[in-house]
C-alpha cells in the first residue's frame, strides 16, 4: 500500500472514530444505552409518549387540583398571561381550557437543558383521549389524540348475593357493565326486585389503555337469570342499528321503560289508601316511590310531547308527558330539569328529563313516577308493555345464525375464534361457519 492510499485510509478512520464518539455522547446525554443489535444505518426507535418522543425531554406529571387552571399550572413553569391567553384562543375549537376538571392528569415536557423550558403539555381529557399544547416560541399548537386501546373478549358467570352493583364489585367486573346490562334488560327485568340467587353469563369486549381498563365495548350476548326464568340478550342489526332481542327473535326493548332511573328501591307503591308520611292522613297514593340520591337522573318512560313542566304544590317540580295509546306519565319532586327542556317539546324513550329532588310536601330524595290511561290513574307495576316490532322475515335465517352462535359462546361450547361474533354489518363471513349442534346449547 502506498504512502499516498495509507494518509487516505487513516483519515477515513479518524473520521469513522469521531462520528462514533458523537453517536455515543448523544447516547449518554440522554440517559441511555446503544444496542448491541442495533444493524449498520439502523435508527433507534423513539419512546412515544402523547406522540412526543419522551427521551428528549425532563418528565414532570401532576394531577389538577381543585380550583387549579392552566393559569397557575403553568405559571410554575414561568408562563405568564400573555402566553396563557394565546393558548386559550388556540385551544378553543379543540379543547376550551375552561373544560380542564380536577384531579385530571397531566404531564410537563421540558427541555433539558438549564433553561427546563416548557416545551409541550399533555392533558387527559379521559382515560383515553388527549391534548397538547406545544410552545415554540411566539408559536402556539394544541392538538388532540387518542391512546392506543387494546380490546379484550370476556366470558363472565355471576351470582347475585345483594344488588347487581355489589355483584359487579364482588366479582372484579367493571361498574359500566352493571349499566350496560341494565340499558338491555331495562324493558324485561325490574332491577329493583333482584334476588339472592338471580344471575348471569355475559360475553362482552373490555377496553385497556396499558393494564388499565378504560371501560365496557359491545356486549356479545347475555342471559340474565332472574325470579327463576331466564332473559337472553342476542344482539342483532336489524335496519342501522344494532339492537338486542330475545331467544325468538322479539325486541327486549318495549314500548315502556320498567322504570324511569337505576339503582334505587320502591319505598312506596300504588295505594288507594296510603298513610302519608308527612300529613299523617290516609289518602291514595297513585304512583310509585323511588328512593335514590338527590341528583340522580330521570328519563322518559317512552316516547312523547311534554304537556307539563313547573312546580305544582305539594308535587313540586313535576313533568308530565303524553305517550300514544291515551297514556300519560308523571315525574315528581324533581330537583330540577334536563337542560332545554319546556313544555311542548317531543322526548324519545330513555331521555333525560330531570333530576331526583325532595320539593314539594317530601321526607327525602325520592321520584314519585305516575301513569294515567285516559285520565285514570293506573299502577306502573302491572302496566303491561308490549315488545317493538320483532325480527321480520327476511332477517329470520341471519338472526338464527347469530342466535346459535352467541349461545354456543356464552355456554362455553367452543373458544374457535371463526365461530364468534365480532361484527354485525357484514355476515357472509359466519354463514359457512358450522353452528353449535343442540348438545351444545345447554
């Protein structure tokens, strides 16, 4: 090798030698390690955190206090007013900085250097949704985002020992299944009178952000065991929307609710001759008591036309609202009323009316819910309440299909992936599928 090729080769070393040395400097400037596997030209993966690559930055998380702003928050960090202002007129079509609540998390990116510099800060709107504002200099960008969310399917067998809730908590069950299950059974099954003994199978999708559950998905069929019968829950899309019906192809929703809220005992029931608690006289009583905190939400029974909203007496705040077939329901006590509502409005079954209340001649927090046919009053507990219109021919072989399937999972028949249901829009992919055979559906 000559002298010549010897200086060209020696200077392409020292080179080589300088670049490696600044590749491992930025390495320990950031707290890390080079990988031993990591190929020629090969770029390390960034950690993402918010969609922020976290190795670049001091990490600070905190959790918003009560009365606390963004104001203050960031005044830790040196951000005056100025700044604060310039932010909320960015943020507002994204995320109003007034909706920040307490004891929400957040996280502070700065930059590592001495100036610890605010250069991004992430805030959790919920478990899995996400802003961030990003400061650049006089620059301002605030963005929205979602976490990564792993969904899982699960088979669960209960019995119920005291309430559906204590159920929940009893078996480890996330709290929202307790309300789903009660959105579907709500026209089938009174969650009032729950039994020691009463049951269930669900098969549902729960949600994970990390290890955390982020809430219940879709629920893939049901049977709920109750007063010695059993309620199946079979979801099938019938027109555009997925709906849920019993092991004959009937609609469990009905064309009145069990009862207008959740979670609350009768204290009181229809009486044509009641000891009032408060007057201490004996006079009818043509509605039914519900016990339940103060706050709790009222719905609609079924659809219908408010005909009355104001306080009256001894009823205090009371709606009224006129349904076909000559019916008519009452709310009374109420504390107060569901944002716009006013009388003439159309409502839908199962929308928010009002809030549980003491007004009026009361002893505590209590909806008084009443019927009236034609003017009469009748007793909401024996109010007959006829299923919506059932699966129409032309479904019927689908929904069979369907039926059988979701049965053969929630009795544990099979754990075939091709033999459950995950999706309802399209059903070619289940119809060469073979079913359960009817040893299998217990």
């Amino acid at each position: 090798m000559g002298k010549k090729q010897w200086i060209i080769w020696g200077a392409a070393a020292v080179a080589a030698l300088v670049v490696i040395a600044a590749v491992w400097s930025v390495v320990a400037d950031r707290g890390g390690t080079a990988s031993e596997e990591a190929e020629p030209g090969e770029v390390a993966s960034a950690e993402l955190l918010y969609g922020i690559d976290k190795g670049q930055y001091i990490i600070e998380e905190g959790e918003v206090e009560s009365g606390q702003t963004l104001s203050t928050i960031f005044a830790r960090y040196g951000i005056g007013p100025v700044v604060v202002d310039r932010v909320a007129r960015a943020a507002e079509e994204v995320f109003p900085l007034r909706n920040m609540r307490a004891g929400h998390a957040y996280t502070a990116f700065l930059r590592a250097d001495s100036t610890r510099a605010l250069e991004h800060f992430a805030y959790e709107k919920s478990l899995t949704d996400f802003v961030v504002i990003s400061l650049d200099g006089d620059s301002v960008r605030v963005t929205s985002g979602s976490k990564e969310v792993r969904v899982e399917r699960r088979r669960c067998t209960a019995t119920i020992s005291s309430s559906l809730w204590n159920c929940m908590v009893d078996n480890d069950l996330s709290p929202a299944l307790a309300m789903d299950l009660s959105d579907i059974f709500a026209w089938t099954i009174d969650f009032f009178g729950l039994q020691e003994g009463d049951g269930f199978t669900v098969v549902y999708d729960e949600r994970y952000v990390d290890s955390v559950s982020v809430g219940v998905g879709r629920i893939w069929g049901a049977i709920f065991n109750h007063a010695g019968k059993s309620y199946y829950a079979i979801p099938f899309k019938q027109g555009t929307k997925i709906t849920y019906w019993d092991e004959q192809g009937n609609s469990l929703r009905k064309n009145l609710l069990k009862a207008p809220l959740k979670f609350s005992r009768i204290s009181s029931r229809f009486s044509r001759s009641r000891l009032h608690p408060v007057l201490k006289i004996r006079r009818p009583h043509y509605g039914v008591d519900y016990a339940a905190p103060s706050g709790t939400p009222v719905h609609a029974v079924a659809d219908g036309v408010v005909v009355y909203k104001g306080y009256k007496g001894g009823n205090g705040n009371m709606v009224k609202i006129k349904h076909a077939g000559g019916l008519m329901s009452g709310y009374l006590h109420l504390r107060g009323y569901a944002k716009g509502l006013v009388s003439g409005k159309r409502v839908a079954q199962g929308d928010l009316i009002g809030y549980v209340g003491s007004t009026g001649i009361s002893t505590g927090p209590h909806l008084d819910f009443r019927l009236w046919r034609n003017g009469q009053p009748i007793d909401p507990l024996k109010v007959p309440s006829e299923p919506t219109e059932p699966i129409s021919a032309e479904n019927r072989a689908d929904f069979d299909m369907i039926r059988q399937l979701v049965l053969a999972e929630l009795n544990g028949a099979s754990a075939d992936s091709a033999r459950v249901v995950t999706q309802l829009d399209s059903l070619d992919v289940y119809r060469a599928v073979p079913v359960a055979s009817a040893g299998e559906e217990k």
